[in-house]
C-alpha cells in the first residue's frame, strides 16, 4: 500500500516535470499566457480598488483586505487545480470520444495518470497571482500559511467538482457548455464576491451543490477567528465532495466503451 | 502466453426510427461483435490477425488487454485474466495502436522514457541500462534527444517501439502498426517488430490491413469476420494456398476496349486489361505470350491479392462450405 503511494506520487511528480517542459518548449507563448492571466486578474481588483476609494475603505463591513484574501484563496485552488491536474477538463471528452484506452492500457491510477496528462499553461498565471496577493494580504507567515492550507483544501474542492461535473458525460453526452457554466459562471463567481453580498437563497446553493463556501468563504471567516467547528465542517464538506467525484469516476470507468480514435500527446 | 476459450462480446445499440416517438424511445438492439472465437498463442509466437473493418479485431484485442470486458467465454493472457487484473497485466504487456503515439509530441523521447520509468516503477539505475540497451539495439542513441515532432515519421515509430519494450512486456499488442507509412518506413518498422522477437523472444500480436507486414513479419495468421474466425492458419501454408494468386496488370499501346479477349479477365480499361492468375500455375512468360496477341505490350505488372480479396475468398468458400 505504502510503496505504492510512494510509486503513483513519484509518477505525479515525472508527470507534472513532463508538462512543464513541454510547456516550456514555447517559452515566449508560456510567458506571454501568464503575464496576461496575471492582468486579466488584476483588472478585477482595480475595479474594487475604484469602488473601495469612492466609499472610503469601507462598504458595510468589507475592507479591501476581505477582498485581497477573497482573490487570494480562489485564484490561488483554481490555478493549482487547472494547472497541475489540467487533465481533469478534458474527462467529458475522453469519455465521449473514447479516448480513456491509453490510460487503461497503463498500471498507475486512473483517475491520478488522467488528471496530470495535460497542463493549462495560463492557470500558471492564477497560481502566480493569488499567491503575490497571499503575500501582501499576509501580516505574519502563519497568516499566509493559513492561506496556502485552505488554498491546498479549496483546490481539493475545485478538483472534485470539476471531476463530477465532467463525469456526467457517461450519460448526457456532451457536457462542456454545462461544465463551463457550472464551475466558471457559477462555482467561480460565487467565490469571487464577499460573503456578505449573497442572499439566504444564493447562500444555500453555496452550501450545498456548488460548495463556494467551504472552499473559500468558511476559510476566510477562519483567517480572522479560527473557529474548529467551522474548520471541522469544511473538512467533512471536502471529503463528501471528493467521495462524489470518486463515485462518478468509478461508474464512468465501469461503464466506459471504447473508441477508436487518434490523438497525439502534447 | 495467450488462450482464449468461447469468447464472446456483444454491444447494446440504440436504433433511432423516423419520426418524434422514434426519437424519443429508441429501439435498443443487440449486436455481436465477437461471436464464439477460442485460439491459443504460444510464447514467441508472432501472430496476424486480420479481417476487414468492423470484423471484431479491435474488439478482441480491446478484450485481452482489459480495456473491455467480454460477454462470456475465457481469456487468459500471460497467465492473468484481464477483466479481473488490468493493472498487473499492464506490466506485462505492450501496445502500439496504430498512429496513437504513446510520446510527448513536445518532449525528446528520452523524456517519455523517463516517465515510462515511473509509470512502470523501474529503479533509476536499471531504466537507464535499459534505455542504454534498447536505443543501442535500434541505433538511435543521437534521435531520443530531438523533440518528437521533428522526428521523421519511421525515427517516431521506432522511438514508439522503444517505448513499449521498456518494461519487457511478454507479449506485443500491434494494432495496424504501420498504417499510414510509406514503404521505405514500413520495412523499418517490420525489420524492428522482427528484432524485438528475436532478440528478446516477446509474443507478438499483430492486426494489419496490410499483407505485406503478415507476410514479412509473422508466423501465423488468424482471420476473423463477422465475429468469426474463419481462418487459424501457418503463414507458410496460406502463402502457399492464397499468395500465389495475383493480379496482372497488362499495358497495351493502344486501346482495347473493344478487344475480346479469350481469358478471364478482372477488368478493363482504356490501354490496361487485369487479369486473375495463379503464379505457381502458370508462368509469367506463357501469360506475356498469350496476351503478345491482342496487341503491342508496352508494360506488365504482377502484384498481390488485395488482403480484402484473400478474406472475401476464404470467406466465400466457408460460406460455400468448402
């Protein structure tokens, strides 16, 4: 059991050297992708930087830091989820198109050797850009060690639902536009705006099928009074998230047929 | 190495009929892709398996490399049942399909094969003899450092066989290796499934649509259609049996449409007649002077029957009962 975990974390990490020196092969493309990730993030907070200046420095109870820490968390999971396990938005076109043989021809874990196959260079850029904001935001290294803790938990989440929302394709088919508004136009969005803003009802979808508050808002809370219940709670949230997405997986391998398409790595 | 005792796989299909209640409640049948097939395969053994497109070959190789789980029957491959042990099976297997390229198109191959490495929990030091061994072996130690797609088609497909030979698989699943290819490439290709087999005694199983690579590289030839194998046979009794036949290919000065010819003949065309023979029947000299009389011969040609034509031929007799 032990040697291999030791054996699949190894490959994760040959895996993610192959993806970065691939990505690399196109050192100007790699930069230019990030640098303009890192300026599409920062349009946002020049935006709230705007807002903030004409309701001096406060809007009902939110400060700019509430803010900082509300880029930091999210941007931070999106760009490691995206970045290191690229894979994962490519499952609902694997499965459609038949494309998982490659990976059942091989003995590592399925779900680990699909998730490191590709990499989405410009989530380097999120990566990069949440983790500048962790370090301004941060009055002491704990502070940005609790960050980087509950960045590492919301991109645990960010991974499962994805995940599970890709899985769907064993039954519906072509998910993608579904995939796509699920976790830009709403898991993203509900994780980019103070907690404060959000009604009983937009807070219960939070809770439950798109789970932006155990991925960023509970931590948040926890950054300025740690709170073990609260902390308990997303860790129990986590691991229900991660057992849907283990169960969705497991059903898509059962029920995979295969196909007899051609790719290239890349 | 292989055995495989009533294997059987069959597929539910939705049928849509016209109309919106055809639409809505599609009708599902069953289709049998493999139907009733058993063979063995012993160690070091190089098989052909071929059949036209939709025969079931994909099917079965899906079936004994446990990418697909059959309907019923037994499959036994390097001593392991691959619906229950895919993952140990992976150790002792290797697959090449087709132009699916198991290296990172970006990345020198000598990349691929590092992370092959971990993929097959192989020690540092031990992958590093191997790799050494394997490119010595196919002399490419110079190519493995170029990235992939600056590779020449036959330098990608021997660093793909490279790669597959990394773990020392036991047995060798090739499906349609050398589609696409030239022939200059092809022949590399064939030469190298060759090496692996003597050098290193790996079980080779291999699907074509190509006869050449049967008739070069294996030593016996399996042909299934519809699900059936219709056909377990030593490469060197087929050749004997089918590979003697060829189409003739005659070139005339002018046309001879309109000439009667006292022959069979397959076809018809402007200045070029082709004709059916059995080589080891009649000599080619004989054909040149019968056809010498319609007219001035201005080229001729004797090339092999078509794989589709062998199957269709074997498949009408079986039919037929023969």
């Amino acid at each position: 059991m032990l040697t291999e975990a030791r054996n699949t974390f190894n490959f994760v990490i040959k895996s993610l050297i192959c993806n970065i020196k691939s990505s690399m092969e196109y050192k100007k493309s790699f930069i230019l992708q990030t640098v303009f990730m890192m300026i599409n993030n920062g349009f946002f907070l020049i935006f709230w930087l705007v807002v903030f200046g004409i309701n001096n420095g406060n809007i009902s109870g939110i400060t700019m830091d509430d803010i900082l820490y509300l880029w930091s968390i999210p941007v931070i999971s999106w760009g490691a989820a995206h970045f290191f396990f690229g894979g994962i938005t490519e499952i609902n076109r694997y499965i459609i198109n038949g494309e998982l043989d490659t990976y059942l021809l091989q003995p590592k874990n399925m779900f680990f050797n699909v998730a490191t196959s590709r990499c989405d260079v410009g989530a380097f850029g999120d990566l990069l850009y949440g983790t500048i904001l962790g370090i301004i935001v941060s009055n002491s290294i704990f502070d940005f060690i609790q960050i980087l803790i509950y960045s590492a938990i919301a991109t645990i989440i960010t991974v499962a639902i994805t995940v599970s929302v890709r899985c769907l394709a064993i039954w519906f088919g072509d998910v993608e536009n579904l995939a796509h508004v699920y976790e830009q136009s709403l898991f993203a969005t509900l994780t980019n705006y103070p907690e404060a803003v959000f009604g009983k009802g937009i807070k219960f979808i939070m809770y439950t099928i798109v789970p932006a508050m155990y991925a960023v808002h509970l931590p948040i809370r926890l950054m300025g009074k740690f709170d073990i219940k609260i902390f308990l709670l997303i860790i129990l949230a986590t691991i229900i998230f991660v057992l849907i997405a283990k169960m969705l997986f497991s059903i898509v391998l059962k029920k995979y047929e295969s196909g007899n398409n051609i790719a290239l790595k890349s | 190495m292989i055995e495989i005792d009533n294997l059987n796989k069959t597929f539910v299909k939705q049928i849509r009929k016209k109309g919106f209640k055809g639409f809505l409640f599609p009708e599902k049948k069953e289709f049998t892709a493999v139907n009733n097939i058993s063979f063995n395969v012993k160690k070091g053994e190089i098989i052909g398996f071929v059949g036209p497109n939709g025969a079931g070959k994909s099917t079965t190789i899906k079936m004994l490399t446990g990418i697909i789980h059959p309907t019923s029957g037994k499959v036994t491959v390097a001593g392991l049942d691959p619906s229950k042990d895919r993952k140990k099976l992976a150790y002792k297997i290797g697959c090449m399909f087709g132009q699916k390229s198991g290296l990172w198109m970006h990345l020198p191959a000598i990349d691929t094969y590092m992370l092959l490495g971990a993929m097959y929990d192989i020690e540092k030091e031990e992958l590093e003899k191997r790799i050494d061994k394997l490119v010595k072996e196919f002399g490419i130690e110079e190519i493995v450092k170029i990235p992939v797609r600056k590779l020449s088609l036959g330098q990608r497909m021997i660093c793909e066989i490279v790669a597959i030979m990394l773990h020392n698989p036991e047995i060798l699943f090739l499906d349609e290796p050398t589609i696409g290819l030239d022939i200059m490439v092809k022949e590399k290709v064939r030469k190298a499934i060759l090496d692996v087999n003597e050098k290193f005694g790996t079980t080779i199983f291999l699907t074509s649509h190509d006869l050449g690579d049967i008739e070069k590289v294996c030593d016996r030839i399996i042909i299934i259609d519809g699900g059936r194998i219709i056909k377990d046979e030593n490469i060197e009794e087929l050749k004997h049996e089918y590979l003697s036949e060829k189409f003739v290919e005659i070139i005339y000065d002018e046309n001879i449409e309109n000439v009667e010819f006292d022959y069979s003949i397959v076809s018809k065309e402007e200045n070029k007649v082709i004709i059916k023979v059995d080589v080891s029947k009649i000599k080619m000299s004989e054909i040149l002077e019968k056809f010498m009389k319609y007219g001035n011969i201005i080229d001729i040609e004797a090339l092999p029957l078509p794989l589709e034509e062998v199957i269709y031929d074997i498949y009408t007799r079986v039919e037929g009962g023969e």
